[in-house]
C-alpha cells in the first residue's frame, strides 16, 4: 500500500542528512561512520492495512536490531484534532489510527499534527545518538543572514572547443 511514506517523514522534519526512505520505512545514520543505524517504520493494528503508530528501532549491522520503541499516535496526539472534530469519531477503533484506504488526492495520515512524534522521536534518538540533533540541525542563524555574492563576471570567449 502506498502510505505516501516519503512526505510523512519529510512532514516530521527530521534532521539527518544521512537518510533515506525505502518503500515505507526511513533509514537513517544519524552519527556519521558509526555502526549504529535508525528505522522507523508505521506500527500496524489488529486491523487490516490500518497503522497506529511508529516503531522506532535502532539496528546494528552485524547484530540486527539492539532497541525499539512504539509511538502510538493516540499517545502523541497525532490525530486529537482531526478525530474530535467528528462527532462519535471518539469511540470507534479508528480513532487514533490511519488506514491506506484514503480520500484521493489527500494522503491517508492527512490531519495528523507530527509535532508529539517528532519530539518521541527526538528523546528517544538522544539516548543512542547523542548530539545527533544538533549535529544536523542546520543553524537558524545561518540561514537568516543574508551573504551579498559579487556578480559573477562577464566570461571571455575561450579559444578553441570546449565541453
């Protein structure tokens, strides 16, 4: 089933450089050169392509995985806002969850407000990449400071071809 995978972790806004997303799972390196490797897949339900939650893992290349963590999305408040605005919505088993059955054109996690996971997330990473964070956090500093570049100059016509 296709959870549009990629624009959920990108929503989540983690900050490793080093990652990537293979069909519904992103893989990180959070510490460059270290063994240690993250993954974090969506936590399926008792109920048939319906997802709960994240499962956070850390994995070692030669000793599989070390460490995990289940991050319900009703724990997170993932989906608080957008199950309390449909009345009886509460009481269902849906509530709290995603299914890959969706409305077209939306994603299935639409409504879902990450900042609860991505925080989880955060503690949990620290504790197996420490500085992880920060080391790739780019610098809000940096990023407001407007550099003036010279205007490139005027090129020469070269003799002879080039490539």
């Amino acid at each position: 089933m296709n959870l549009q995978a990629p624009e959920f972790f990108a929503e989540l806004g983690l900050p490793f450089h080093n990652s990537t997303v293979v069909g519904n799972t992103y893989y990180a390196t959070p510490v460059p050169d270290a063994p240690l490797r993250l993954r974090i897949t969506f936590a399926r339900t008792i109920s048939a392509d319906t997802y709960g939650g994240l499962r956070v893992a850390v994995i070692h290349p030669d000793r599989g995985e070390v460490d995990a963590v289940a991050l319900s999305f009703l724990d997170h408040d993932t989906f608080r806002r957008r199950d309390e605005a449909k009345s009886g919505f509460v009481h269902s088993v849906e509530y709290g969850t995603f299914s890959a059955y969706h409305r077209p054109g939306q994603p299935p996690w639409a409504g879902a407000v990450t900042t609860g996971l991505r925080d989880a997330i955060k503690q949990y990473t620290a504790v197996w990449f420490p500085g992880a964070w920060a080391a790739s956090a780019p610098s809000h500093a940096a990023a407001r400071t407007v550099h003036k570049m010279p205007a490139p100059a005027a090129a020469a016509p070269a003799a002879g071809r080039t490539r």
